[in-house]
C-alpha cells in the first residue's frame, strides 16, 4: 500500500523579493537578444530609513540572473556622512543631580542642496535637529548657546571646477532656536535658519558645532535624529 507523501508548504518569498508571472498575449512571449527591451513598473511599499551599504538589485528569469553591478540601486534624499561626536561625555559623582552644557560637532553631507531662496528669498533653508532622551539643547531664551557651522573644502563635481576653501558661517549666516520636541520633551528639538544668502550644497561636508545640556541621570550618549530640507538620518 502507497502512502500519499506529505504536502509541503510553499516556501515563504522574502519581503524584498517579488515574483512575477508573465502571461503572453497573442502569442507573444519574451525574446532573448540584445534588441529586445522590456520596462515593467513595480511599486514599492517602502524605504529603508538609510541607503543600504549594499545596494543592488538582481532579476533572475529563466535560469539567467543580472549581475551585480549592472542593477544599482538609487540613493535615498538622506544626509550621508553623518557623524555626532561629542567632546566629552564624562560626569563625577558629585554633580550627578546637575546639569552640564557639553559641545558637540555634527557632520553630515547633504545628498540635495539646501538652499535659503525658498519660499521667502534668504528664509527658506531649515534644518531639525532632534535630541534622544536624556538630553535637551542649551538655550537662553530660545535661543541657541552656540551655532558654529563651517563648510569643509570640497572640490564641486562640475568640470573644470576650482576647488573651494573651508568656510566658517558668518554669526548672521544661521539662527538658531530651541523648542520642544514633537512628543512633548522640553528644549529637545533644535531649528538651524538659513538666514543668509549662504546655502549648503550637494555633496559638501558640513560641520555643526552645538551645546547639548546633559539630564540628571543620563546614561548613555545616543545619536541624534537631523533633518533638512533634503533629507533624514
């Protein structure tokens, strides 16, 4: 007496791979060779909160597959080159119940160039920086303790370009303000202005140098989240 084998589960597809049935109309099927070009459109349901460090795409069709490198994937409107370094994180005993102003240096490259034309000509550039818990932004009146931001040298991508200085922003460049975050933490969400006619280009390196004030009780110094007027990380 046979036994019926056991029913396999089909096995379950991988959340970033789709599978695609191609019914032929009329006859008509997928030709090999270099003069036929197919275009298809998929949607995808959503980003990663980063471009990924490996980030390729590959179709496999019929025992064929792209290579590598022929199907790279698109960069994401984020900051790249992003970087927090604090100057010092260390705290005695004794002043474990107080509060301590620390400066701190973001970096970050814009991946488009913010620029401060829109909307209002010189008022339009933003950036959001938003602090983790236990930490709050120095601020007197609302204002920021320290904005220091410099361009860093940078050689732009266009032909023939001459390669640019490193640039410190004039006081009256940015303006600075201290508010509280989106989930209600007091002085935990900062806004840089670009308040000038100096805009942060694409593909530039950019240092911030800010205060953060230490909570009572802090344990750890975690990354900040910065938003701009191109992009997230």
């Amino acid at each position: 007496m046979l036994k019926p084998k056991p029913k396999k589960d089909k096995p379950k597809p991988y959340p970033d791979t789709a599978t695609m049935h191609v019914v032929p109309t009329g006859g008509a099927y997928i030709q090999a060779g270099a003069s036929s070009l197919y275009a298809f459109r998929i949607d995808i349901k959503s980003n990663p909160a980063s471009t990924p460090l490996f980030n390729y795409w590959t179709i496999e069709y019929q025992g064929e597959s792209t290579q590598i490198e022929d199907m790279k994937g698109f960069t994401l409107r984020t900051f790249t080159e992003t970087s927090i370094k604090p100057v010092s994180t260390a705290r005695n005993h004794a002043s474990v119940s107080d509060k301590r102003d620390i400066p701190i240096r973001l970096k970050f490259r814009p991946y488009k160039t913010i620029t401060p034309h829109l909307p209002v000509a010189n008022s339009g550039g933003v950036i959001a920086v938003t602090a983790p818990t236990d930490f709050e932004f120095a601020q007197s009146g609302g204002a920021c303790t320290r904005i220091i931001i410099k361009a860093l040298k940078w050689l732009p991508p266009d032909h023939g370009a001459v390669e640019q200085p490193e640039l410190t922003w004039l006081s009256n460049d940015a303006r600075c303000v201290v508010q509280n975050s989106a989930d209600g933490r007091a002085n935990a969400a900062l806004l840089v202005y670009l308040n000038s006619d100096r805009g942060m280009d694409s593909g530039r390196d950019f240092e911030v140098y800010l205060d953060v004030a230490l909570v009572p009780g802090f344990q750890t110094f975690r990354k900040l989240a910065i938003r701009g007027g191109c992009g997230a990380v």
